[in-house]
C-alpha cells in the first residue's frame, strides 16, 4: 500500500503539472481527492493490513494526503491568477483602438477637387516649388520690371553667382509652362494642386505658404463656353447642385480675357473663389504653342479659401498649426 501511495503521489504530481484548465483541476481533484476517488480507493485497503503495517501505512497516508492537499492548492492558485488573465482578453469587451488619422481638410480639397477634374479627363501634374523667373513670370507674359511683378511679390533664394535667380514659386501658374513645354503638341488637360510661397503677414486671412490648383485646357476650337462648363461641373459637385457662379471681369497678365469667379451659397451670398480667363496668345507663342491654330482656357483657385469656405474655417492659421482637436474634427 505503501508503494501504492508513492505512485499515486508522482502521478497526481505529473497529471497537475501538465494541467492549465481551472475545470479540469476541479476534475482532477475529485479524482484523487474525492470520496470515491483513487487516495480513498488505496487507503481503504488498510483495513486488511495487520497493525504493525498499519501504523507505517497510517503515517503514509498521512503524509501522502497532506502532500495532495498541498499540491492541489499551489496548482489552485496558479491557475487562478492565470484565470484572471483569461478574463483580462474576453474577446466580447470592446478594445482599445489606436487613434485612426484623418486626411488633412486641404488633401481633402485638393483629393475631392482632383477627382472631378478627373473625371471631365484632367490628368494631375505636379511642379517644383523652386523655380525660375521664366516659369513665374516672363513665360506667363508677366514683365519682368517692378510695376508689373508687385502683385506677385516673390521670396527669391539666396543668388548663385553665374547662376540665373531661382525662387519659390508664388503660382501654381508656372506649371501651366511646364506642362506646355514637356507634352509639346495640344491636347492639354492638366491640372497642377501644390504649395505657392508669398512674403506676406500672417494673420486670419494670409499666410507666406498656401496651396493653390491650376488648371489649363488648350486644344483646337477651345472657348470660353468650355471654360464656363468645366467650372460648373466642378462647383455643382464640389459646393453642391445649387451652387451658382458669377464670373466678373478682371485683368491678369496671362489671360484675355479674365475672370474673377465668385460662388452664390445660399444664406451667405456671393463667395469669390477663383481667377481664370482664356490663355493669352503670348503665353502660347513662350511656349511654342501656335496660337492661331489652338486656344486655351486657363484658372486657378486658392485651396485654404474653398476649405474655408465648405468646412466653415474661420482663420487660415489653424490649417498649419497640427492642433488635433482642430484636425481630428474632420474624420470619415
Ligand atoms: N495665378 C493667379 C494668382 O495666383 C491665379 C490665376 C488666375 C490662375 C487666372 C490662372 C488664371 O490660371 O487664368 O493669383
């Protein structure tokens, strides 16, 4: 019996230390512990022992049971901090997400503008933002002496000597002549999304970097019809079916004619939004364009004011000031 008791103490101990269910440690009990289980099944043979075996075997069983005992509850509290754990991944309990991001609300103008114009067959160019004066200007038939440059004022990086002026590009314009110069022969339908720098003050309104989407159309028979077209079909999307635009005349050097654009929002009234007009002959001609043979129409519009204007923003610095209670309120 005595041998018997020793088994039966290395097997309880081999069957707990391969057990990890807290249900199956109450099964295991029962089976060596309980009334009817293996210790209660061994010991009982004690009563066919003569006295003498009795008191070793007594003391065995004895010590035997103390050591289940012990066994039994070590392996109830393991498993029971274990049980905890368990709990601790309930797959039903909501999680904890990291923070989703969320497109910036100029990507968004920029992403949505970009869209419809893709859809009437505009392919998206991109430009640098350093530049020279012939894509800024003299291509865009903007002269190169003060009076005529002043509205474009412009940051120029420190000069090279030998080397021609290079600047931050204070339009999107300049994409108009590269995009000319890289596809060559019309058609062309681009429009050009990106930064443009100005040495302005900031304020509420202003800031010394903006975005701006240029666009230009030059093909054969191009009218202003199209132009008017094209601006529609992009505002009824962009401000909704409602929206309306009043073009009224303007000047700049590189359109003839031109337009200011401004948008009728219903309960806010008449909102400008863009600049454009038909290309001017002299920009063509820079380019190598014969401009007797194709016409183009020409704009181009401030991102920050349309993002403004839709998202109801009222100062042009929050857009730049990464605050994500500002940013986080323009999600899905
Ligand atoms: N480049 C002009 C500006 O920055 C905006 C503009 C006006 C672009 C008319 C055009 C245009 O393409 O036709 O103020």
């Amino acid at each position: 019996m005595i041998e018997e008791l020793k088994n039966l103490e290395t097997e309880a101990e081999r069957e707990l230390a391969a057990l990890a269910d807290p249900q199956l440690l109450q099964e295991l009990k029962v089976k060596y512990l309980g009334r009817k289980g293996l210790f209660a099944t061994v010991t009982a043979e004690i009563a066919h022992l003569t006295s003498d075996q009795k008191r070793a075997a007594g003391q065995e069983m004895n010590r035997v049971k103390r050591a289940l005992e012990e066994l039994f509850a070590a392996k109830e509290k393991g498993l029971g901090s274990s049980d905890f754990s368990i709990q601790a991944i309930d797959t039903t309990m909501p999680g904890t997400y990291p923070a989703a991001g969320a497109l910036h609300p100029l990507t968004r103008v920029i992403g949505e503008t970009a869209a419809i114009f893709q859809r009437l067959g505009f392919f998206t160019e991109d430009g640098d933002e350093v530049e020279d004066e012939r894509h800024n200007f003299s291509a865009l038939n903007i002269p190169l002496d003060p009076p005529a440059r002043d509205s474009f004022d412009t940051f120029y990086l420190a000069s090279v000597p030998g080397q021609p002026p290079r600047l931050l590009r204070s339009q999107t314009s300049t994409v108009q002549i590269r995009a000319m110069e890289r596809i060559g022969e019309p058609p062309i339908k681009i429009i050009a999304p990106g930064k443009v720098y100005r040495p302005d003050a900031t304020d509420a309104t202003h800031s010394f970097m903006f975005h701006q989407i240029e666009g230009l159309m030059v093909d054969e028979g191009v009218s202003f019809a199209h132009l008017k077209g094209v601006l529609y079909a992009w505002a009824r999307e962009f401000f909704g079916p409602k929206a309306k635009l009043r073009f009224r005349p303007h000047f700049f050097p590189f359109t003839e004619p031109s337009a200011e654009i401004d948008v009728w929002w219903e309960g806010r009234g008449w909102l400008e939004i863009l600049g454009a007009g038909m290309v001017h002959p002299n920009v063509l001609r820079a380019v190598k364009i014969d401009p007797e043979k194709y016409t183009g129409f020409a704009f181009g519009m401030g991102v920050e004011r349309l993002a403004m204007l839709k998202y109801g923003v009222e100062d042009i610095r929050h857009f730049f000031e990464n605050d994500v209670r500002f940013l986080g309120q323009f999600r899905g």
